[in-house]
C-alpha cells in the first residue's frame, strides 16, 4: 500500500506562483522508494473532469498537458520520497483541487487517471 499525502495549496492572485508537494509513504515506499513508481499531477475543478497536467515516468521521461506546458513543472526527490509540482503565471482558471497519483505498473497514456494510488488533494485558488 502507498499513501500519498498532498501539501502547499492555497489563494494567491493571478500571475503568482505555487508550489504544490506530494509525500509518499508506506511498505512499499520504504522498500523501493517513489523512483520504482510512476508519478502523475492531476487537478480537478468544480463540474470538470480530472485532469491529467504532468507525469513523471520511472526513467526520468516528463509528459506535460498542452494547456498548462510551459508554466508547470513536476520533479521528484527520491531521498524524500516527494513529488513537487511548481506552477508560475497562475490564472483564475487554474483554481481546482491538485491530486498527485502513483502506480508502479505504467500508465498509458500517462495523463489520463487510471493511477492505482492517489491523495486527498490540495486547493489551489486562484483570483483575478
């Protein structure tokens, strides 16, 4: 089992940035740590479906949704078992609740959300 616990959200005016992290933990997270694991952000607003926004693969492989490409960027610290998500130029439209998802099995297409595990999700709102 891995538990996957979501941290950073919050209010900031249009144009800031935020930086969302993820923990990981648990049997298996000890064992093989988050490298052995397929990571993925997604983010969900209010009426909307999820939506995949970036994926880091165990090589290292960086998959980034078109709508938000070029002002996101997801990392991984092995050695604290983290997956970080930094957002910049935030918009009104980015409001939603961030989810970060592993699986150790790999996901394809990486963006969409059949990831085996997931967080309770962080807010992230964003006024104009």
């Amino acid at each position: 089992v891995v538990q996957l616990v979501e941290s950073g959200g919050g209010s900031v005016q249009a144009g800031g940035s935020l930086r969302v992290s993820c923990a990981a933990s648990g049997t298996n997270i000890n064992m093989f740590g988050i490298s052995a694991y397929y990571l993925a952000w997604f983010r969900q607003a209010p009426g909307k479906e999820r939506e995949g926004v970036a994926a880091i693969a165990r090589d290292d492989t960086i998959t980034y949704a078109e709508s938000v490409k070029g002002r996101i960027s997801i990392s991984r610290d092995n050695f604290k078992n983290t997956l970080i998500l930094q957002i910049d130029g935030l918009q009104p439209e980015d409001t939603a609740m961030y989810y970060c998802a592993a699986d150790p099995a790999k996901p394809t297409p990486p963006l969409l959300p059949t990831y085996r595990f997931w967080g309770q999700g962080t807010q992230v709102t964003v006024s104009s």
